[in-house]
C-alpha cells in the first residue's frame, strides 16, 4: 500500500535502519510483544518482517503493557509530539528549506545533502515512532464497541470525522489564507485567472500586505512537501503548481461538499451500547478521537516533507552535474545513492548518466504487482491472545486491530462490472473515473472526478477537495485513503485490488460508500 512502485536506491539504503528504529521504539513503550518491523528491499519492492521481542524482556513488557490503558500512555506521547517533536521538526524543516542549495559550493552541497538525509532519516524513525499512539486508542475503541453493538468498523469509523484537521488540508496557515482572500477582492482576481499557474502563485506571494504573507506562509508550509508517497523520486507540491493552485481556489472559496452528521451519528451507537458500558464508551471515544490526528500529521509533518526537502537538494546537484554536461536530465540524480550524489557533485566517481537512466526506467516500468506479494515459507497462524495475560492481550488485539485495518484489503470476487471493495466512507456519487498512477498525471483531475489509484498517501490531501469520490486497490479503514474520504465526507471505497486494472479512464461509475462497491456504468 505505501510502496507500489520500486523505491529509488537512496530510499532503499534510508528507510530501513530509521524505519526498524521507530518500530522498535513503539513497540517497547507500549509493552507490545514484538520488537518492531525489519524493512528489506528486493528488486526495489519494499517487504517487512515482524521481529519477536527478546525473551529476556517478555516480563518487562508485561509490566509495561500494565500500563498502557491504566494510564493512558498516548497521552504522554501525544504531549511530546505537541510540544516538542512537531514544533522542533517543522523547525528543522524551515531552517533546511531555507539554504539556496544552488547557491552553495561544491564541498557546501555535499554537507546539505548529507544534512537533509540525516535528517530525513531521523523524520522516518520519528513517524514510526508513533505509529502505536495513533492507532491503539483508535483501535480499542473498535475492538470495545464493536463487541457490545455489533456494528462493522466502518460505521464505528465514522464517528472519527472531524477530529483529523490535518487529513482534511486543515492548518494554521490555510485558515489565515482563508481570512485573507475573503477581504482582498484584487488577490481573488489574480486567484481566478488563466495565467500559468506557476506565475499565477508568484504573483499571489508577492502581493503586499497580508495576503502576499499568508500565501509565502501556506506555500512555505505545504511547499516542499511530497505530493503523494514517501519517496524522493515523487514531486513536491510547488513542482505541481496547477495542482496546487486549483486545491488552493476551492479551498479559499468556502465550497463544501458534505454538512457533517457526526454528532447524530454519535448519539444514535452510543444508546445501542449497553447502559452498563455508555460510560467506556464515552472514554474510549474521547480517547479516539483525541489521538485520530497523529495517524496523518505524524507523516505529514516528519518524512514527507523531509523527503522533499532532500528531494529538492538532490535536484540542485542534479541540476549542476547537467550543467557540467555529465547528466542529460537532472531528475536522474534522483536514482543515485547519497555516496554517488556527492561523489558526482564532488567529481571523483559515481554512476554513469546511463546507469541512473535504466535504473529510473525499471522503476517507470514496474509495479508491485510484478512483485511477490511473501517471500519466504508461508506465514505462521497469527497468535492466539486468549492465553496472554488480559492487558497483553487487550494491547497486541488492539494493535492487530489497527495494522489490519490499515493493510487490509478486500478478498471478496470481483464481477466483469462490479468491484467489491471496502466500504471506507458513506454515500453514493457517479462521476468520470480518473485513473491516476502517479503524480505526473494529477493535472488531469477536474473537479468532480472519481480518484481510482492504486493508493494515497498522507501527502495526497491536498487534492482531495477536487474529488467527487475515491477508489483504491490497496487499503483497509484506517489506510489514509479511507480517512481523508471520511474526513471530507465523499464516497469511498478502497482495497478493491484491480480498479486501475478493471477500470478505463473516463468511465462513468458508481461509488458505494455505503456498500463497498464500485459499478462501472458505461
């Protein structure tokens, strides 16, 4: 679901120690019985491996896993990401953004690029490292209520909408936009007009007073971060500024697509739940959607736009290594590892324009459905947690809870006409299917559009207020895809495994988001 395509080698050689770091870390503060994910790479496509904690540490995490409902352990992460981790990293991410990488000398360059991969590395471990604080509370409020009302996840889901801010496009800097264009009929007109979009933007920023402030503000928020996965060989917002700039007018204009229902919707599970348990209910609630942010913002803010802010930089070599006429494209230094990229900035090696050239069409040209989806023997039978102590256990069913809905897709038959998918958020929308593989093809999307791809990122929400629905082929409930529908309340259906393979661009369909179905009507 994150990795569809096979990752560059700067990825391939980043991504596992950071992402096995944060794993690790997450897995011994809740006292979880594994000791986080191994990530490994073949042929570029990424495949992880769950690793058992010592068993030396078995009684430790036992005491630990005590403690996490007791006392709420999230809360104390959720503290720490308010107050120190998302403050210091947004600082980091602008004092990198600020240096004019082409304006540095060679020896200059190689420094920041190692400085930005050092700190996205450490933007990987920290969105990892938090992956439990998102999903646990989430997870055990399913866990818990599903029990005493029977209802399916998707209807508990809902009840979530509306305490993501992040996964709708939401930010300080977007409402100061909002406030801004709603007083400056000038900047509206320059807003609305045909010119390039790149120059249209230029022009926004350089408006005095505050208009122009808020919009540097929100492009140099939203800017350098990666539009959709979490590799370096995606663009960047500002790299996509039509894209960008019609998010920007349907934002600012007040457009909504959907009046939110969710305190009804609250009421109306809350008397199915026993008298007994209305008062868990109302805590696992709170809880929930106290937490729900961090599944998004713990990405949004580390290592996608870290990844871009290194993007960037590789860029600038590439930039001047073409300049020197050793590269035909600057994009190719994308496909170089950091060794190659300073040792071609430096002049003392480095791949071949050729090399970096086959490697960037392998990736052009495979997915992961070219890919095994295991390797190895088959996966063992998962544990059963009725023998584990009942905090261990309420903890590892949670956690199980939460990583398979994320992951999971469906694995009912598809039809010659319909998909049978997951249904991620309600209502029913016909619309043209836009079939988008990646984000050179974002222009295409109008608004109104059925998004049918292969799956989203947290950075996708920025084009989420063109969509009139969405469809993906890989994906559970919790999959950002599925959130980012709930949150902007379209239709949503997702791990239906073939849509880009079964649906043609253009198509007239029908989005279920009540049924998890998916019909192509002509």
């Amino acid at each position: 679901m994150h990795f569809p395509r096979p990752m560059t080698r700067y990825f391939q050689e980043t991504h596992p120690p950071s992402f096995q770091k944060g794993t690790n870390d997450f897995a011994r503060f809740y006292g979880l019985l594994i000791d986080g994910l191994q990530m490994g790479y073949v042929n570029g496509f990424g495949y992880n491996q769950v690793l058992p904690a010592p068993d030396a540490e078995i009684p430790q995490r036992f005491q630990r896993a005590e403690q996490v409902y007791a006392q709420k352990l999230w809360r104390e992460q959720l503290r720490d990401w308010d107050e120190n981790r998302k403050p210091s990293a947004i600082a980091k991410h602008r004092e990198l953004q600020a240096v004019d990488p082409d304006a540095l000398s060679d020896a200059e360059l190689i420094a920041y690029l190692r400085r930005c991969r050092d700190h996205h590395s450490a933007m990987i471990a920290q969105h990892m490292g938090f992956t439990a604080g998102a999903v646990l509370p989430t997870s055990d409020f399913l866990a818990h209520v599903g029990d005493w009302t029977g209802l399916p996840p998707t209807d508990l889901l809902g009840l979530m909408r509306g305490s993501a801010e992040v996964s709708s496009g939401g930010s300080d800097e977007m409402e100061r936009l909002k406030k801004s264009f709603a007083k400056d009929q000038a900047a509206r007109k320059i807003l609305e007009s045909a010119g390039d979009p790149a120059e249209v933007l230029a022009s926004l920023r350089a408006l005095p007073g505050e208009t122009g402030a808020a919009v540097s503000g929100y492009l140099n928020l939203v800017g350098n971060r990666l539009i959709d996965g979490f590799d370096i060989a995606e663009p960047t917002a500002l790299e996509l500024p039509d894209a960008l700039l019609r998010a920007i007018r349907i934002a600012v204009s007040g457009e909504t697509q959907d009046v939110s229902d969710v305190d009804a919707r609250i009421a109306e599970v809350r008397a199915m739940v026993p008298d007994a348990h209305r008062g868990e209910f109302d805590d696992l609630l709170g809880e929930a959607r106290l937490t729900y942010r961090l599944r998004d913002e713990r990405g949004v803010y580390s290592d996608i736009w870290a990844a871009g802010i290194m993007r960037r930089a590789a860029l600038a070599a590439g930039r001047r290594i073409a300049q020197r006429g050793r590269l035909d494209n600057p994009h190719l230094m994308l496909d170089a590892s950091l060794d190659e990229m300073c040792a071609l900035v430096a002049g003392t090696g480095g791949p071949s324009a050729d090399e970096l050239a086959s490697r960037a069409a392998y990736r052009a040209a495979n997915t992961a459905k070219d890919a095994p989806a295991s390797l190895g023997p088959p996966a063992p039978p998962p544990p059963d947690l009725r023998v584990l102590p009942p905090s261990v256990g309420r903890v590892m069913r949670a956690m199980f809870i939460g990583l398979g809905h994320v992951f999971g897709s469906s694995q009912a038959q598809n039809e010659e006409k319909v998909l049978y998918g997951i249904a991620a958020s309600k209502g029913i929308y016909e619309g043209p299917a836009r079939r988008v593989s990646g984000p050179s093809e974002f222009g295409q999307i109008v608004k109104g559009d059925v998004l049918v791809t292969e799956s989203t990122s947290e950075a996708f929400n920025i084009l989420l207020p063109l969509l009139g629905g969405i469809v993906t082929d890989n994906g559970g409930l919790l999959s950002h895809a599925a959130i980012v529908a709930r949150e902007y309340g379209i239709p949503g259906v997702v791990g239906t495994r073939e849509a880009t393979e079964r649906i043609a661009n253009g198509a007239l369909v029908r989005v279920d988001g009540d049924a998890g179905e998916v019909t192509v009507l002509g």
